[in-house]
C-alpha cells in the first residue's frame, strides 16, 4: 500500500507545481516499502523489496535533475517573440522622422513616429524603438556616443 501511495505522489509531482515536494515524499514511500518488504516472510521479498528501493533510488535521481531544469527555465528571462522582440532595439532612419518616416529595424523598412516632443531625425542617425502599435514603430532618436580617438596610439 505504501507503494502504491509513493507512485501516486510521483505522478501527482509531474501535475502540480510543489517544487519537489511530493517527489521527495513519493521516494521516501518507495524506499520504506522497500525496506517493508525485506522484513517480509514472503518468497518474492527479495526481489520486490531491492526492486522498489532501486525504483525509489533512480525516482529521486531523475526529479533532482528534472527540477532543477525546470528551476533554472523559470529563473531565466521572460523570451519575447514577434514585436515584442523588437522593444529596446536599434535602428537606423530611411527617411527623416519629423515625427513621421521609415526606419530599418531587423531586416525590414518599418513606419515609425517619434515620441511626442522628441527631436527630428534625420536620414542614417540611429533610433531605438520604445513601443510597437500595429505595424508602426514608436522610437527616440538614439544618443550618438563619442567615439574614441586612436591618436598618440603607436
């Protein structure tokens, strides 16, 4: 019985998010049944008993790895697709935005508009794009940074 109690929490660890928990408690049942069944009088003991405790063994050395994947896949940043993926990039002005024009972001001519009360740009300077709404760009001209010099450089 007590087996069959530890299958269940480790089917129920694969549907609920516990972090482990259940896991950790399915293998511990898996173990005890185990070292029940040892105690055991009956002629398939043996066998059942080294089975478990070898199923309780090879469960909890799969969840620690599985867990910790899944740990680390929800440590690591939100993934952003489509025009999401374009927010916070650069890009390179096609026409003069004043505020309407084209930008070149990403291997496509977008419409863009420059956020309210923001500078013209003119064609070649560098944008960053701050929202997407529909197929148009929302951007900020890019400050332009100093490059350095290579003088008195041997």
């Amino acid at each position: 019985m007590i087996a069959v109690i530890g299958f269940g929490l480790l089917l129920a660890e694969l549907l609920l998010p516990t972090g482990g928990i259940l896991a950790a408690i399915g293998v511990l049942g898996l173990t005890a049944a185990g070292v029940i069944a040892f105690g055991s009088d009956s002629a398939a003991a043996d066998w059942v008993g080294g089975a478990l405790i070898a199923l309780g063994i090879v469960s909890a050395v799969s969840f620690y790895f599985i867990t910790r994947k899944v740990i680390a896949a929800h440590r690591e940043p939100h993934i952003r697709t489509g025009t999401e993926e374009l927010v916070g990039s650069i890009g390179e002005a096609r026409s003069g935005l004043d505020p309407d024009g084209q930008v070149y972001l990403a291997g496509s001519i977008w419409a863009a508009r420059l956020v309210d009360g923001d500078p013209p740009v003119r064609l070649g300077d560098k944008v960053r794009v701050e929202a997407v709404e529909g197929l148009t760009l929302v951007v900020r001209p890019q400050a332009q940074s100093a490059e350095p010099t290579r003088e008195g450089v041997s």
